[in-house]
C-alpha cells in the first residue's frame, strides 16, 4: 500500500489516488492545479496554508488504508 509523506510532491500525492483531492481541498488547500503543486512538498504547502502537516498526512493515509 501507498503511504503519504510529508515530503512527498502534492502532484505525486494526486497520482496516488484521486481519491485525495477532496481532502486536500478540505484542509484548505485550494491550490491543487497551480504550478506549485507540481514541485512543492506537502510540508511546505501546509506550512504556506498554515495547516497542520501531521494531521493532514494522517488524514490522508487513513483514506488510502481504507481502500486497501
């Protein structure tokens, strides 16, 4: 099973599992399509975004165990 890091790339994050797009909308990070996202850290974003790195990759890991 694929595992979220926070230093994995947000579009890394998105071809995992499509699946994650609304969490990560749901955090707060509306950002999904820009640039960025194509060579920024999850850790970084959050940290940009001001949320909470930890829990989101928590968030994130958990849908991805489901679906296992």
């Amino acid at each position: 099973m694929a595992k979220v890091t926070k230093d994995m790339i947000i579009s890394d994050i998105l071809k995992l599992d499509r699946g994650t797009i609304p969490i990560l909308l749901n955090s707060g990070m509306h950002c999904l399509g820009c640039p960025s996202s194509s060579g920024e850290s999850l850790e970084d974003a959050c940290e940009i975004h001001g949320i909470d790195v930890d829990q989101l990759v928590v968030e994130l890991n958990n849908f991805l165990a489901a679906k296992a």
